[in-house]
C-alpha cells in the first residue's frame, strides 16, 4: 500500500498596525529610549526621566485629545435607489 500525503496550505495572516498600535509601541520607546540616551549624553537620571515622561505624556496626550477616536454610527446603507415623489 502507498501513503498518500496531504498538501499543506500556507497562509499569510497580515497584521494591520494602526495608529493606536504605534502610539502604545511609542509609549515605553520614548519613556526607556529618551532616558537612556539623555544619561549617556550626560544629564543626570533626576533630569532625564522627567523629559522622557514629558515625551511620553505627549505622545499619549495627542493620541487623547488630537487624533481622538471617534464613535461615528454608520448610516444604514440602502441598495435601494431614492424613490422619486413625482
């Protein structure tokens, strides 16, 4: 008797980054990466952690209150055309 295989389907899953996945990436990024990079520049940690808060704050501020999202209900859409009164 002969085996018999099964072909394997591949699929590829595309992941849609939104705006909202780059600001919560950017949150830590700014906070850890603008600390550290201040600290090797020279300023002391007292000082580099506040402008890396700042930047941080920012970020979230903007994805808060610039770029808010929005709750807009969709109009129901009808396949119908308008009907015409006359």
């Amino acid at each position: 008797m002969r085996n018999t295989y099964m072909p394997v389907s591949h699929t590829i899953c595309y992941v849609m980054t939104g705006y909202y996945d780059i600001v919560l990436g950017l949150i830590p990024v700014a906070l850890i990466g603008i600390t550290a990079a201040l600290a090797l520049v020279g300023l002391s940690l007292t000082t580099a952690v506040p402008i890396g808060a700042f930047v941080s704050m920012a970020i979230i501020g903007h994805a808060m209150f610039v770029n808010a999202p929005a709750d807009v209900p969709e109009e129901p859409q009808s396949t119908h055309p308008p009907i015409n009164a006359d």
